[in-house]
C-alpha cells in the first residue's frame, strides 16, 4: 500500500471518528451538520436522553423560548334553562390552540384560542307536503302518502316536496381568545414550578332556538268568504338567536411538575367582566295554495307567499363571572414534542342570555349558566 493510500485511509477514518463524537456530543444529539440545526431547540424530534430527564435539575429542565399546543376538545355543553332542562348536556367537539414564549428571566406571554361547533341538537320530522300524497284507493279509501317523488320535486333545501318540522334542544357557537402575561416561580422542594398568570380573555357565545310549525286548511276566497278555492299550507319557522360578547379580566396559574418523560400540570383561570347582548327573533311564514284534492305532483296556484314574515330585535347587558380549569399529562415522544391528554372545564355561572323560539318560553332570563366539560388530547412543542 503506498504512502499516500495509507494517508488516505487514516483521514478518512479520523473524521469518522469525530463524527461519532461530535454527533454525541455533551450538548445533544445532532444528527444535521447545518449550523442552525446544531441549537437544541431546532431539533424537536431528536430522542429522548437520560441527561434531558434525570440529570438537570427542575429549573434547567423546564423549556423556554416559543412553545405550541393543540388540542382536540370533545366536550358537553349544557342545555338553555328556558327549557327547564339545564342539568342535561349534549356532547360536540372542537379545538384548541396554545402558544407564546418564556424568556430566561422567567416571564413571558401566552395565548390561548378556543372554539367549539356545536352541539346541534333538535327534535323534530319529515313533512311530506300537499302535493306529495296521491288519491289513489287503497281498502280503506284513504291517501297513501307517496314519498321521494323524484319527477316533481320542487323544495329547493331537500330536493323533495317535504319540509323538515324540527323544535331545537340545545344550539350554540363558543369561540375563545386569551392573552396573559406570566412568570415562573423558583421550583418547590420537589421539583415543582408555578407560573402566575393575569390577563383579559374575549369570549363569544351564540344560542340558536328553533320552532317549526305545519299546518293546512280549506282556504276561501277573502272576496266570497265561504266560498272554498282550494286548500292550503302553512309552514311557520321561528327563529331566536342570542349573542353574547364578553370582555373578561382573569387570574389565575399553572402549576406542572416533570417525572421522568412525564409532565403533570393543572392550569385554573377565574375571569369576570361585562356581556354585550343582543337577541334577534325572526318569523318566517311561507304560505301555498292548490287547487282542491291535489294529487302527486300537481303544480300550487300560488308559492312563496311570505305574507306574515316578521323581525325584531333587542340588546342588553349583564356581568358573567366563571372559570377555566385544566388538567393535562404530557408524554414526551421526542426532545421536545409532547403527546397530551387532559381534561378542561368551563363554567360561567351567570351573564349568559339563552332563548327560546316564539311561544315556547321564556325569551327574557338574560342572566343564565353555561357549563362546558370535555376530555382533551393533542400535541405539544416546547412546551
């Protein structure tokens, strides 16, 4: 082997084994040769050490810099008491965002926002209209209802001549955002940390209450009165709905505590403030005539009459008072991604206006409860 083959090998086996050190070095795995990717804090999948979990102390361990959760929320929401059935919930889902950053002089801000789709819930059925029977004789002489007619349909919503008849139970739209400023205590004997929280929190939550209604009856002629011209439908939809904007100031904490690959925490936020209000109750009435003993499929003398359609509406204001309770366990997959688990409850235990459809109760508890608990489970960085 020739001097300069033998120098060759010896190179090429010394940056080997530097490599090796290197990419074990003291400060973390680095797997990238890229400068920016020698920083700990860019390598959020790099594994897990035991130096990361055992060696550093409390206050070493807990993360800095920027941080972001999500969550999946599934949650119940309860019912309106208007409905005198408030100890009820209806379950739905929604998400949650965290983030924000801790400097190292132990301060920092975090965000929170939240909303919630639903529930969406209502009693009700499938109307088939006029038109949508036949006068076809069967033993008893009776119409025999004929459904899904496809050659004539004519409702623009379901494509088929019925209305959907429906009375809602519990309809509402919660949607959240947060901001506070925090600092992290000195850690507890056992390795625990507290971070004090104040900030203000805007919360908009919206009830939805729905009342149909179905009727039909011979119609006269308004000229003739008891002369009959056909017969008519009336399909009345009621619909309130009941907005309320709150601007909140809120205190609280986050407690959390790292065993092993680990971290328990419990965040408690207590928020008052002031609810803008404001409820909307429309009627819509729409009205068609036929002529008398309609078949399948025959045409209306008149569709669309709106004749009776009405809107009102009104505002007010009221001070909520509640909380925000979490309870998170968080895993840690990776150096700094984290699999989440928890639970959260919100509670407001006044200042929120819920109603009712016309006729079907009382439109004018503007001060009722809103209780919100659900399980939780997502992803962490940094955090």
């Amino acid at each position: 082997m020739s001097i300069l083959q033998r120098t060759l090998r010896t190179f090429v086996l010394t940056a080997a084994a530097m490599a090796g050190q290197l990419g074990f070095a003291d400060s973390g795995y680095h797997p990238f040769s890229e400068p920016v990717d020698f920083d700990p804090d860019w390598q959020l999948f790099a594994p897990m050490q035991l130096q990361d979990i055992e060696d550093l102390s409390p206050r070493q361990r807990a993360p800095y810099g920027l941080y972001l959760t999500y969550d999946r929320v599934y949650t119940g929401m309860s019912r309106p008491e208007v409905n005198n059935s408030s100890y009820l919930m209806d379950s739905t889902w929604g998400n949650r965002w965290d983030f924000g950053w801790m400097n190292r002089k132990e301060s920092g801000w975090s965000f929170s926002y939240q909303v919630v789709t639903g529930p969406n819930v209502y009693h009700g059925y499938e109307q088939l209209r006029l038109n949508g029977f036949t006068d076809a004789t069967v033993d008893d002489d009776s119409d025999v209802p004929f459904f899904r007619p496809t050659p004539f349909d004519n409702d623009p919503y379901t494509l088929e001549r019925t209305y959907d008849v429906v009375q809602s139970i519990n309809v509402g739209n919660y949607s959240s955002f947060e901001a506070n400023k925090t600092w992290r205590m000195e850690p507890y004997r056992y390795g625990g940390m507290l971070e004090p929280l104040i900030g203000l929190r805007y919360v908009k939550f919206v009830d939805t209450a729905r009342s149909d209604d179905y009727r039909t009856f011979l119609a006269e002629d308004p000229l003739d009165p008891g002369t009959i011209i056909g017969e008519s439908e009336v399909y009345t939809n009621d619909l309130t709905q009941s907005r309320n904007d709150m601007i909140l100031g809120q205190l609280g904490f986050r407690y959390f505590r790292n065993i092993r690959r680990w971290t328990l925490s419990t965040d408690f936020k207590v928020f008052a403030g002031h609810t803008f209000q404001t409820q909307e109750i429309t009627r819509y009435v729409t009205t068609t005539l036929y002529d008398e003993d309609v078949a399948v499929g025959d045409e209306p003398i008149f569709d669309g009459d709106h004749t009776g359609t009405s809107f009102f509406s009104r505002k007010n204001n009221e001070t909520p008072v509640g909380f925000d309770l979490r309870a998170e366990s968080a895993f840690s997959a990776t150096k700094h991604l984290d699999l989440r688990v928890g639970f959260q409850m919100i509670y407001f235990g006044q200042g929120i206006w819920r109603g009712a459809a016309i006729n079907q109760g009382n439109n004018n508890d503007t001060s009722q409860q809103l209780v919100m608990p659900g399980v939780t489970f997502g992803f962490a960085i940094n955090r």
